[in-house]
C-alpha cells in the first residue's frame, strides 16, 4: 500500500471515527479463528463489527480524533469494536453485554477500553456500564421517580383538605349543639 493510499485510508477513517460515539477496544491474543468468528456473527446479528487494522494506523486515527490516552491500549493484536453502520439506533449498552458475556465464555477476549457517549472509558467503567438495567427499565425508573413528588403533593394535599373539612364539620356540629342547649 502506498503513501497516498494510507493517507486515504487514515483520513477515511478519521472521518469514520468522528461521528463514532460508543465504541471499545479489545485484546483478542489466544482466541482461535473458531471464536472470532463467533464474535463476529454475534455483533453481526446487532450490526456491530470487530475491526482489525495496524495498531499503528489507529494510533494516528486516535490521535487526529485527539483520543491520545486510547492509544496506550494498542499494543499486541487489538480490535475495534464499533456499528456497522452510522445510522443505525442500537443499544450500545446491550451490545456492552454481549461482549462482557462473549469475555466470560472465552477469557482471552478482554475488553481494554472504550468511549460510550463521547467519554473515555476504563475497564471497571465498562464492568460498571454493563450491570446497568436495560434503556428501557432505566426509563420506567426515571418516569415514576418523576410522577411520585407530584404523587406525594397531590395525596398530602387531599389529605389536608380532608382534615380541614372534618374539622370545619366538627366546629359546626359544635355550634349546632351549643345552639339547641342555649335555646
């Protein structure tokens, strides 16, 4: 490949990572052909990819993209891990799972490192990323934290209204009887 081509190809790239913003960098050293290719059909299935290229040239992506702390995590073979395509809607966060459960089945595959949503992310980052419930549970969570202070209001306020009517009802039949005695 020559000169002009790598310069294609790293700008291709660079371009291709900018509007990336959830991704993560794997070890695969000690995985047989076997397993990556199982790994690929699973990210396939959830139009994800495992991408292998020079570490050298994702060292040069990383640094246009100005991720330069990502760039200690190529060394030896390592993969990227990122959508097939860019406008795909997917659950970074489930595809986060199937790769931690993909990690238990065969330890060799360690996840390094990643971005999700535009952040930097460690390895006890993504561990802590990947016990996180599902968007949508994580959603109905959020809804019922919002409604139940307005809930809480709305009862209470009933509550007080109650009171005060049965107190306004005892003060009367107070001053009805306080009336027929007096008559």
């Amino acid at each position: 490949m020559g000169r002009q081509e790598k310069e294609k190809l790293l700008s291709k790239l660079v371009e291709e990572m900018n509007s990336e913003r959830n991704f993560f960098l794997a070890k695969y050293q000690g995985l047989k052909t076997s397993e990556i290719y199982d790994l690929r059909n699973r990210l396939r299935k959830v139009n994800w990819e495992f991408r292998v290229i020079k570490n050298k040239l994702y060292q040069r992506v990383f640094k246009n993209l100005e991720l330069e702390n990502l760039i200690q995590f190529f060394n030896g073979p390592t993969a990227l891990l990122k959508r097939k395509d860019a406008n795909a809607t997917i659950d970074p966060l489930g595809v986060l799972r199937l790769l931690l459960n993909f990690t238990q089945e065969h330890p060799n595959l360690k996840i390094n490192a990643g971005v999700f949503e535009d952040r930097v992310i460690s390895t006890e980052g993504i561990a802590t990323l990947a016990q996180l419930p599902p968007r949508k549970i994580l959603l109905t969570q959020l809804l019922n934290r919002m409604r139940y202070p307005h809930l809480h209001l709305v009862i209470t306020l009933r509550t007080l209204m109650k009171n005060l009517v049965c107190a306004l009802n005892e003060i009367a039949k107070k001053k009805e009887s306080d009336v027929v005695i007096n008559n």
